[in-house]
C-alpha cells in the first residue's frame, strides 16, 4: 500500500512537471501584458518533440545517446526523494538530503560532458558555464541544508519534515536565511532571470540552452522534461521544507486529497513570487552571475551561524 | 531552545538575526543613498527589537530607549545624511568595495570571531537575550570593517553611526540597557556628531574637492597622472 502511494506520488511529481512548466509560462505572459499559450502548451510541445526524427552528429559518441536517458533517469530518481504529497513513503525515507545534491551533480555532470561530446563551440562554451555556475551553486545549497539538516538533526527529508509538522510554529532566523539562500540557489540552478533566461537562445547569454543545442527528437523531449522536473523538485523543496503544513502524514485518502490542495495551493504562491521577482530583475550579466551565487553561500552561512549563535543554548 | 519557545523570544531573535543581516547588506552596498536608507532600516529593526525586549523583560524604560532610537538614527539622522547628500550633489555617487565577496566571507568570519569570545559572557549570563550578545558584537565589528573597507567619508560616518547602533543593541541584550540619562547623553553626543560630520564634509570637500578620503594621504598638489 505505501508503496503504491509511493509510486502514484512519484508519477504525480513527473506528470505534473510540465504542468508546473506551463504555469509559469502563463504567469510570466499575464506580467507582460502577452497573449498566454495554454497551460499545456509544454505537454504538446514534449509530444511535438517525441514523434520529430532525432538526428544525431556523425562524430558523437555513446555519451552523447546515453546521457538524455541518465538525465532523465536521475532526475525522477531525485523526485522519489523529494515528499510532493505524503511524508511517510518509502522511498523518500530510503535516501536523505545529501544524495539529492549528488543526484544534481550526476545529471549535471552527463549534461556537460555530452555538451562537450560533440565538439561544438556553443556545446563546449555551455558546459564550462554550466559547471562554473554550478560549482558555486553546490556548496550555497549545502550549507542551506546543513542548516536544516543541524536544526533537525537529521539529513533525511522526511524525518525533517515530520519534526516540523509536529512542533508548534516556530520562526526561526537561520531558517530564514536558509531558505532565501535554496531560493537563490534555485533561481540560478533552474536557469531563470537574473541568472540565465529560459527563453533566449542568444549565444553571447546562454547557458543552460548551449548545451543542449544539437539535441533533437526523443532525446530533446527527455532533456526538456528532466529540466521541468527539476524546477519542480525545487519549487517543491522551498514549498515544503519551509512551509510543511498540509502535507499527508498518513495514507488515507482524506489526508492525501488534502495534502494535494495544501501542495497546489503552496506552489501557486511560490511561481507567483518568482514571477514577479523576474518581472521586477533584469538579466544580469554572465560575470555577475559568482557575486550573485556568493550572496546566497553568504545566506546559508549566516542561517548556520544564526543556528549556532542564536538558536543553541 | 529556551528563546525559541516563546513568540516573543522568537520575533527578538528573528530581529536580531536581521540587523545582524542588514550590517552584511550594508557592507556590499556601493551607493551612498542606499547605504543612508540601510542605516535607517537597521535602525527600525534595533527600536522593533528594544521594544519587543522591553515587553519581554517587562522592563518599560526600554521603551523610551526604543523611541528615542526611533526617532533619531531611523528619522532625524538619516535625514540629515540624505539633506547632506543632495547638498554636496553625492547622490549618483557609488563607493566601489574592491573585493566585495572577500569582504563578506571576512565579515562572516568576524561573526564565529565575535561568538568565540562571548562565549565566557553568554555562559554567565541569566538574561533571556544572551544569545544575541554575540549578534551585537559582530554588528559592532562589521561597523568598525565598514569604515575600514569604504572610501568615501560619507560611509565611514554612517559606519560609526552603525557601530554606535550596536553599542546601543548590546546593551540592551545583555544588560537591561543603560540608564537614561547615559542614553541620553549618547543620543545626542550623536546628534552632535552628526552635525559636526556635516561640517567636517565641507571642510574635506572644499580642501580636496571630493569626499574620497583615499585622496588625504597624497601629499602633492600637483595631478599625478593616473594610468
């Protein structure tokens, strides 16, 4: 039983993401003043790609075929771990906080190299911003939830989850800054304004797109929505590690249906926040980009600090 | 988590946390005019903290240092620096920090510093704020890194009106503040700063033409020339 919610949870977080996707998509239209597509514009868009032929270089290598299904793979992986809906499911209790990163750093790695695979000039200039960036983003995201991880004592996410949901409501300041430090991170590991913008396929300001230019076909389809996936997963992870409540603690229907209209509710206020956020920045530029990942390690030491000097004793 | 557990306790250290965070802000900010309106909202925060401290201890004299502080360093103050700012027409002017990224990490260890020697402090203290003697130390510090780090004399006067600041929250949190007439007599020895600082502007402007005290140690008058 729990790990059929388990399954229908992880299918829920995967199906949903491109959902999420079109959201936003609508959000940031309605801030512009634009005509929306509709909200399941990314479905089609996925379904378009999936049935186009897929065209690989001449030269290209098995990383280069293998790394969309690795992506993919890793990015549900990491949303088994991450608790959408119901806590207490197996696979969230199996793997803690720490293994999503590394998650992270996997499909990060495979999507370098394969940008690197082709010998493209674009596909080489994006991975080494790729991993410029994320080698500032990494330590930033684990101080934040080394925060968490000491003020719960424990790196699992569900355990730390359930702690929250059972204390009373406390404000604590090093969570505080912890989760402004995950939203930075987030902001800039997601790829969206100010850091890099989704929507350019400029070459002097991409990254994320750079590297992915000579995908096509079903292997595009699975980089795309492995990218919608791990928006989700962050959005998911501010939503419910800083806003816990309403999550199901146990499986039965009336809790559950509850946790899905606590998780929704949650997400809806969070994409608005970000999309208001990118109409009020402006892009900045790509040297900007370390002072900007620097604030947020800045965050997350100042919430462990905080934890340490305020909270303890 | 003794502080934690009240709502009160909670809110005070929550507004701690954020004048400690404020200092940071304060000290990665490159525009005067910015960096005025930073001094006043740590101002803000230090009177929300006094008061809610002052609700705490029950203590209400603390509510008079709370206004006072209001009315000075989050109104009065701040206003003065801003007239100053339009007068001498500094408000497009940007006060580059070198390296601010190496700033912040050294501001950030000055705060494990300021924990390390608080700690014989905080572990005799009964008070219900011990916890934030450390925070108001290292609000104090990154005053003092402020002055050190910024060029133009404008920041250093807003560094020392920040340290003054943290002088006033550490006595609050680990005392139950000082009396009022020393409040007092604090306040307006900083009032009177203010002003001679106006003065000393015009003095160091007329004479070098700029509020860039970087400048005060050349000896010539020639331009060298800068390349």
């Amino acid at each position: 039983m729990t790990w059929l919610v388990n399954l229908l949870q992880v299918i829920l977080f995967v199906a949903a993401a491109p959902l999420l996707a079109g959201w936003i998509k609508k959000l940031k239209c309605w801030s512009q003043n634009r005509m929306a597509p509709s909200i399941l514009q990314p479905y089609r868009d996925l379904f378009k790609l999936l049935r186009k032929e897929t065209v690989v270089a001449e030269n290209a290598s098995w990383i280069f075929h293998t790394a969309p299904y690795v992506i993919f793979a890793v990015a549900v992986l990491a949303a088994a771990i991450v608790p959408l809906v119901a806590v207490a499911v197996p696979s969230a209790r199996m793997a803690d906080i720490i293994v999503l990163v590394g998650f992270f750093a996997l499909a990060r790695f495979f999507q370098a190299l394969a940008g690197l695979d082709i010998g493209t000039a674009f596909g080489g200039m994006g991975s080494s911003r790729e991993m410029t960036v994320a080698s500032l983003a990494e330590p930033a995201m684990l101080m934040a939830v080394f925060t968490l991880a000491v003020s719960m004592s424990t790196t699992n996410l569900a355990a730390a989850i359930e702690t929250l949901l059972h204390e009373p409501v406390t404000i604590r300041p090093s969570f505080v800054f912890a989760g402004l430090a995950l939203a930075l991170v987030a902001v800039a590991e997601t790829g969206r304004i100010p850091v890099d913008n989704p929507a350019t396929h400029l070459e002097l300001t991409m990254i994320h797109e750079a590297m992915i230019l000579e995908y096509s076909g079903h292997h595009l389809t699975l980089i795309e929505w492995a990218a919608q996936i791990r928006m989700m997963i962050y959005a998911v992870l501010l939503a419910n590690i800083f806003f816990p409540w309403g999550l199901a603690e146990t499986l039965t229907p009336a809790a559950l249906g509850w946790g899905v209209v606590a998780v929704t509710a949650k997400l809806v206020a969070l994409t608005v926040v970000l999309v208001l956020a990118e109409a009020v920045l402006a892009k900045m530029r790509l040297f900007r980009a370390p002072h900007f990942l620097g604030f947020a390690y800045l965050l997350g030491l100042l919430g462990m600090l905080t934890h340490v000097i305020l909270e303890v004793g | 988590m003794t502080t934690l557990e009240s709502l009160y306790g909670q809110a005070v250290l929550l507004f701690a946390a954020l004048v400690l965070f404020v200092s940071f802000v304060m000290l990665a900010q490159s525009r005067v005019t910015t960096l005025v309106n930073l001094f006043a909202l740590q101002g803000l925060l230090l009177a929300l903290t006094t008061a809610l401290v002052a609700v705490m201890q029950n203590s209400p004299h603390l509510l008079v240092s709370a206004s006072l502080t209001l009315g000075l360093k989050v109104i009065l103050i701040p206003l003065l620096l801003h007239w100053l700012i339009l007068r001498m027409g500094l408000h497009r002017t940007t006060d580059e920090v070198n390296r601010p990224l190496q700033l912040l990490l050294g501001a950030a260890s000055l705060v494990v510093f300021s924990y390390w020697i608080t700690l014989p402090v905080v572990q005799l203290s009964a008070l219900e704020t011990r916890n934030i003697i450390a925070a108001s130390t290292a609000t104090l510090l990154l005053g003092m890194l402020l002055m050190i780090s910024h060029r133009q004399a404008l920041s250093h006067v807003v560094g020392f009106m920040a340290m003054e600041n943290a002088l006033f929250f550490s006595a609050v949190v680990a005392t139950h503040g000082m009396p009022l007439v020393v409040e007092l007599g604090v306040a307006f020895d900083v009032m009177v700063a203010a002003v001679i600082f106006g003065v000393f502007f015009f003095q160091i402007r007329e004479s070098i033409d700029s509020l860039d005290v970087d400048r005060l140690s050349r000896l010539t008058e020639t331009e060298e020339s800068e390349s």
